[in-house]
C-alpha cells in the first residue's frame, strides 16, 4: 500500500528490533523535533496556564528572558543588574535561535518564534534590561515540486 522501498530498505532495520526498542527510539526523536511544551502536551500533561513560567524563562535558567514579536521584528528582553555583565557577554544567533554567553555560566540558547535576516540585528542596555532586536525574514522561499505521473503521460 506504501511505497516504503522509495528511502531505500528500511524494513532491514526494524526487522529485529522489539516494541520498546522502537517506543525509545521514537520518544528521543521526537523530544529533539517537537518543542518542550507541545512534547510535555502529547504525553497527557496540560499545557501551562496563561502567564505561567515555562521551563524556559525559569529563575534557574538563568537569564529570565522575555520573547516577543512584532510584524516586522523579534525582541528579547533580558533584566540585568549588573552592566559589568555586558563587558564579557557575547551574542550570536541563527535563523531560528539567539545565543547568548557570559551573562551567567555556560551558554543560553534562546528559540525564536520566526525565522530572522542574517544582517540587522542590534542590541542596546538600558533601565537595567538587555534588549535585543533581531528582523524578521519576511521573504519565503517557495520551491515547486514537479509531480512525475506514473502512466507515461
């Protein structure tokens, strides 16, 4: 009925693995594909109610960031009261996630809830908070799939 054989011989590979086996496998995918709210949602855990703090902007984490997005733009918004922090902070980021270093220990990988531009991004302290304006990407890519009919016609 489906025509598995197109990726090659998958069936050599699940051919000798037993149901937990596989229920492991597909749990650690889906943990590193879905975000953490939705995958804490799909094993019968409720969401968090409005305004509830996610394991993301959690204190232990660290940074307390706040993400949000405008039509053109993503800030964050980090509250620091320590401007002597900024000195040795480093920001990179890429289409889809900010990183920020030496705020606290380690590295803090922040998702973006948009795609963003390579170029434009500006950060600036001031009244005790780290704002960091990141441009959207507006312009999508749109590639056309060719449909190869089976029939020769």
């Amino acid at each position: 009925m489906f025509p598995w054989n197109w990726f090659g011989e998958t069936k050599d590979f699940f051919q000798g693995m037993n149901p937990e086996q596989f229920q492991k496998i597909f749990d650690q995918w889906m943990k590193m594909t879905l975000p953490n709210n939705l995958w804490n949602f799909s094993n019968g855990q409720p969401p968090a109610p409005e305004g509830a703090k996610t394991p993301e902007e959690s204190p232990d984490r660290g940074l307390n960031e706040r993400v949000f997005e405008t039509l053109e733009d993503i800030y964050i918004q980090i509250p620091l009261e320590n401007k002597q922090l900024l000195r040795r902070a480093r920001i990179y980021y890429t289409q889809n996630q900010c990183f920020i270093e030496g705020l606290n220990k380690g590295r803090h990988i922040i998702p973006l809830p948009a795609l963003v531009r390579k170029k434009g991004a500006r950060a600036a302290f001031r009244d005790q908070m780290l704002e960091i304006k990141i441009p959207k990407n507006t312009d999508v890519q749109i590639s056309e799939i060719p449909i190869r009919k089976e029939d020769g016609r």
